[in-house]
C-alpha cells in the first residue's frame, strides 16, 4: 500500500492506529500547513520580528508534533477528512500559547518599529527567513549594534571600495530584489549592457528559488528525523532493561545510529543566508573563475566595514 495514495481520514487513522509510515507521510503532507499556521498567527500578533527566528518556529512547531504523536491528540479530530483545518486550529492555539508564556517571562522584547517603517528584523522578501541582522550578525558584530541596523542602508552608501558595497548588495538578492536604478548603476559599474544584466539577475534569482525550495525539503526531512530519534529513544530506554551482552551491543548501536540521525538533522536545520554563489557573484563583477573566492574575501571585508561604520556611530551617539 502506497501511503501518499490514502486520502487524509485512512490517513489519519493509520496514525491513530500507531502506523510508523503512516506518521511519516502524515508530516511530510501537514508540515507545509502547520507553519503557515504558526507564521500566520505570528503575523496576527504583529510578531514580524518571529517569522524569521527558525528557534522560534521551530520549537512551537515541537510542541505540536509533540502533541500530535506522543500525547494522541490526533484522536481529538471530529472530522479526520477536514484535518488540515483542524491542524490549523491547533498550530495558532499552540502559536498563542507560546506567545502568551513568553511574555509572561518577559523574554519577548518590547519594541515597536515606526508605522512608516519596515523593521530590518522583518524577512527580507516573499517567503524569506534571513534579514540584514543575519548578514551582519556573521560577520561577528556585537550585540549592542542592532539598535542601528535600522541605519545599515544608509551607513552601506559610505563604504569605501564600490566592489565591495555591490557584492554585499548582491549577496541580498534573493530577500531585497534590485530595483531599476540599482540594476541601470550596476550595468554602468560593470559595463554591461542593461538587458544582458538583467537576464544574468533573473537566472541567478532562478537559482536562488531552488535552494529556497531544497530548504524547506530539509526542514521537513529535519521533522522526520526528530521522529525516528523519539522512536529509538523509546526503544533505548526498554533495551537498558536488560543487562546482558547483547542488549549492551544493541543499546550501543542504538546510540551510535540516535547520534548519526542527530547530526543529519543539525545539517538539515541549517539557516544560512541564501545567496548567489561566489562564482555567480564574480562573473557579475567581472571576476575571473579561478578568483571568484575574492567574493567572500570582499563580502567579509565589506560586512567588517558596516560593523567599523556603526561602532562609530553608536560610540559618537553615546558621547552626545
């Protein structure tokens, strides 16, 4: 039996039934409508700073599998055929609750962004989780510098080296889209011709979906794998029961295969900026191949100055 033919009520109750491929393909077919669920409320709450914060989704995202596949709640489904529907309910009350806790604790920060204003903390595009916090934040900069990241465009115009400042532009393509003035300066920069520019950016921003799509193929895989570990941990926990040779070898072959699946899941929930190759970047630039490692050389040269720029700045305010 092939279980992505099984409409969703035999799905669900396949789960109900403890089906181990059944649960699988039930996350694999859910995932997608529980963290739209979860971003969707975050959105209501006006909590855009969240929707890039893969911690945070992450671990409300827990609490429901959690709940669904440890704790039964599944069988609370009135209409298995409308699960979708009621996965939604679930998602924006679990969403809530995590919301309601954590100001309860006050480890929510209390900061308003102006109306007429986008908070960088907001993701940078359509579907997008990294921001310009994330970018800077790789080059090491210190805490006490968010506060003027809201300033960061303005401080990017004043890096010294104009290479420099259009590889950083470029490694934000895929969140912050070049306008038209920016593309008609950077076809004047490198000497192309406006329109050759333009169809090298919209193969790169092709490029760039894909790996957007590869990620949240990962981030559902990353779900599957944290099922198999509570499974093996369940099963560990009933083999150390036993104290004979061999449930001492397959308790440690157990725990050999638990940490192979963790660190698959660790490369899976991986969060970095998605961005065009060093290669892609280069050829834009007018680099050649065996240089196009220069593109990370002045992408970190470029981030250390904006750090250089902002430290100043933030030292200037607090003398004033």
């Amino acid at each position: 039996m092939n279980l992505r033919d099984l409409s969703d009520e035999q799905l669900v109750h396949a789960c109900i039934e403890n089906n181990r491929g059944a649960w699988e393909e039930f996350f694999r077919r859910f995932i997608p409508a529980l963290l739209g669920a979860i971003e969707s409320t975050l959105r209501s709450y006006d909590r855009y700073d969240l929707l890039n914060d893969e911690d945070v989704i992450w671990e409300i995202h827990e609490k429901i599998v959690e709940k669904l596949y440890c704790r039964g709640i599944l069988a609370q489904c009135r209409d298995p055929s409308a699960v979708e529907n009621w996965l939604g309910r679930v998602a924006e009350n679990q969403t809530r609750d995590w919301l309601n806790k954590q100001a309860r604790r006050k480890r929510l920060p209390e900061r308003e962004a102006e109306k007429s204003k986008i908070p960088l903390s907001t993701p940078l595009g359509r579907g997008g989780r990294a921001t310009l916090e994330i970018l800077v934040a790789e080059s090491g900069a210190d805490g006490e510098l968010s506060e003027y990241l809201e300033k960061a465009l303005d401080e990017l115009s004043d890096i010294p080296g104009e290479k420099k400042l259009w590889a950083l532009r470029l490694s934000l393509l895929h969140y912050w889209p070049l306008t038209t003035p920016e593309i008609e300066n950077l076809a004047h920069f490198t000497g192309y011709a406006v329109h050759e520019l333009e169809g090298r950016l919209r193969d790169i921003m092709s490029h760039l979906v894909e790996k957007e799509i590869q990620r949240a193929k990962d981030f559902n895989s990353a779900v599957i794998l944290w099922l198999e570990i509570r499974n093996r941990q369940a099963r560990l926990r009933e083999i150390r029961k036993n104290s004979s040779e061999e449930g001492i070898a397959e308790a440690k072959a157990l725990e050999e295969e638990m940490e192979k699946k963790s660190k698959r899941r660790d490369a899976l929930m991986n969060d970095s900026l998605i961005r065009p190759s060093n290669e892609e970047i280069g050829k834009i630039l007018g680099l050649p191949e065996d240089k196009a490692q220069q593109v990370s050389n002045l992408l970190l040269r470029a981030r250390e100055a904006l750090q250089t720029r902002l430290a100043k700045r933030f030292a200037s305010s607090s003398n004033e």
